[in-house]
C-alpha cells in the first residue's frame, strides 16, 4: 500500500455519526491534535425527529466546545414558557432564561460543518458493514476499510455501533417513543409549551419555529401501549386537526443510559450511550458533552500508547453526567407513578420557586437533587391539597386561567 493509500485508511479516531455529539468529538479530537475520520450513513442536511430546543446548558457546550454562539436566523429565542396538564394551565413563566428553536436539519448541519473546518475527513452517505475490534478496522458499505486507534459511537439511539458491541443497541422495554409533527405556516405562538400529562410517563411538547411549530408526545414505550392516541389528544388540545399532518415516530433514549458506555478503545457518546435526561428529555447538551469527553478520553489514551485504557477514562470522566442522570431517575420517580402524579402537578402549580427552578435546570445552573430537596419539602401540603381536589370533582386546577 502507497503511504499517500495509507495515511488516508489510517485514522487516530474514526466517529461514527455527526450529529451534536459526533461533531463535538471530532472537533475536540482535531483540537488535541489527532486525525480524525467522520463517518455517516447521511449526508448534510438531513432530517432529524427532535424538538429542537437549545437550552441554556446546550448554549455553554456550543460556546465551549465548537467556540460559536447562539444567535442568528437559525435560532428563535423563547422567554416564556408554559406548563400545563392536558390542557388546565399549571405555570405561565414570562421572564424564564432564554431557551432557543431551532431545525435540527439546520442545526446539525451547523455543526458539521465545525467538524469540517476542523480538518476532520468526511466519509458520508454511507454506514460501515463491519467493526474488527481486533484489527481496530471498521468496513463502509463501499468495501473501503478504515483503520483506527480509538472509535467514537455517535450515531445515536439505533446505534449500529451499540448493536455490533452488544448485540442490540437498546433494550425497547425500558426506553421511552415519541411522536411528532411539523405544523408549517407561522408559528402558532411565541412561547414554549410543555404538557406534563399528555403520555404516560412523559409530557407533550409545542415548540415555536420561524416558520413552523414542532408538536410532539413522547414517553417510556412500555407504559404507552396507544401512543397515536395521546398524540391526538394533544393536537386536538392545540386546536389541530390529528390526521391532517402525518406523524413521524422515534425511540427516545431516556432514562437507561449504558453504565459502560463502550468497550476498550471503542466508546458511545450521546443518544448512542442513552445520554438523555428522563423527564425534560435534554439532549443536545448532553450529546455535544460527552461527545467532548469522548475524545478528551481517546487522546490520553492514545498519548500513552494504551488505546485499550480509553473506557476507563472515558467512564472516570463520565461519572458526575451519570449521577446526574441518577438523580433525574430518582426524581422522575417521584412525579411520574399515578400515585403521586396529582400531588406533583399541585406542588408545581404552587410552587414559584420550585417552577424557577426547573427553568435554571434547563438553563444548566443547578442538578436535580437541588430540584428533588425543594419537592420533598413541599409534598406534605401539595398532597393535601390533591386529596381536596379528588374530594371537590369539579373544582380548577391552580395555575392561571
């Protein structure tokens, strides 16, 4: 093989998937210094199921890791958000922290193009066939083989990565679906809308575009057994017609991220690793994140010529995410069983403070046991009062009219 042959099969780290995470990896890989290839089966721009909301926390990562900020004709930005309950108004923030809309077609192309200009080489419209982890070679469709010293999974919740390591790349029980719609014209409203009771084990989202609303339900599969169902209840609650638009339909990776992300010097970031907060359904942020510390993991490993030690960093690195996602899951355990649903929903109605602080969730300012503490705190009285209104049938909910 002609070295020119070589240096071009030959890669440091080869990223599999550029979206968010992918592209963080490999921009943070090209900052250590390493050569780098991009795989995907797309090419840019590509359609891409998701809400499209950049929250405060995805604002920092951007500005961290790919040094560009948030602003533009790409991005709406929102400072009201609106919390309701299949239909009764629960909160009305007007001067939240600033979340921004965006189309992800428009926003993963963004930041592929970072990856680009960084010097990673493209390999796109293509997946790969086969992984040899022995040989530390991937093959593309093509029959192009690729070598590699490090592989970053990054191709999110259908992984093909996840599924050569593991067999499948998710357990379909235990994860969450989500439906969703782009309703065209002019946005239907200029704030963020959140229904925390629209599935089970999940919430409904309205999220205004320049041009559009994305409307979407999404919750844990398993406890969803009608999902088109909830999906039309909460577009006939947005006053749309349900079979007007055709659905598009996606798991969702929250709440069973992987406790080992990978396998020696082969790691999964993002949806791919189930990197996605259980209740607000954040992933962006954590995409771009450990896509970040991914590649942070592989060039230590490689710089001690122990590409096989990149798991272990990549986990020691990981764990404040992982404890994070703990709490979420402690905490959804909290607001979700039906036991205890109306007794959240009252608290949250109530709770000025409690709302203030689910926003500087969003926003990345504090960790959900902050949120979990200030709940516990209040349950006593916000469960009286559910056990009023059980007691009253007809009586509103709390919350603005």
């Amino acid at each position: 093989m002609a070295e020119a042959d070589w240096m071009q099969s030959n890669f440091d780290v080869i990223v599999v998937g550029s979206g968010p995470a992918g592209s963080a990896a490999a921009v943070q890989a090209r900052r250590a210094g390493l050569s780098v290839a991009l795989v995907d089966k797309a090419t840019f721009p590509r359609k891409k199921l998701c809400g499209g909301l950049v929250t405060g926390r995805s604002r920092k990562a951007i500005k961290a890791i790919f040094g560009a900020e948030v602003e533009g004709q790409m991005f709406l930005k929102a400072t009201e958000m609106r919390f309701s309950a299949k239909g009764r108004l629960l909160a009305d923030l007007a001067d939240g922290p600033p979340v921004h809309l965006t189309m992800r077609w428009d926003f993963d192309e963004w930041l592929h193009g970072f990856a680009l200009e960084a010097g990673a080489v493209p390999f796109l419209g293509q997946g790969f066939t086969a992984i040899d982890e022995t040989a530390r070679r991937i093959t593309l469709k093509d029959g192009t083989a690729l070598h590699y010293g490090v592989l970053i999974g990054a191709d999110g919740v259908n992984s093909a990565v996840a599924r050569a390591l593991f067999g499948r790349p998710f357990d379909p029980e235990t994860i969450g679906f989500g439906l969703e719609i782009e309703a065209p014209g002019t946005a239907m409203h200029d704030y963020v809308e959140v229904d925390l009771d629209a599935a089970v084990w999940g919430y409904g989202w309205a999220f205004p575009k320049h041009h559009s609303t994305t409307i979407g339900v999404g919750g844990i599969k398993s406890r969803n057994a009608d999902m088109k169902a909830h999906m039309a209840a909460y577009l006939e609650r947005c006053g749309l017609e349900p079979d007007a638009i055709p659905y598009k339909g996606q798991f969702l990776p929250f709440g069973d991220f992987k406790k080992v992300p990978g396998r020696g010097p082969v790691l999964l970031c993002g949806d791919a690793a189930g990197l996605v907060d259980p209740i607000t359904g954040e992933g962006i942020a954590l995409a771009m994140e450990s896509g970040a510390l991914a590649a942070t993991a592989a060039a230590e490993a490689l710089a001690a010529q122990a590409p096989e030690t990149a798991l272990r960093r990549y986990r020691t690195a990981l764990r404040p995410m992982h404890q994070s996602l703990r709490e979420a899951r402690m905490w959804r355990s909290l607001m979700f069983p039906k036991a205890m649903r109306e007794v959240f929903l009252s608290a949250f109605a109530r709770g000025t403070s409690l709302q203030n602080k689910y926003l500087r969730l969003l926003a990345g300012e504090i960790e959900y046991r902050d949120l979990r503490l200030m709940f516990l705190r209040k349950a006593p009285k916000a469960a009286i009062r559910a056990i009023g209104r059980k007691l009253r049938p007809g009586t509103r909910a709390e919350g603005r009219p």
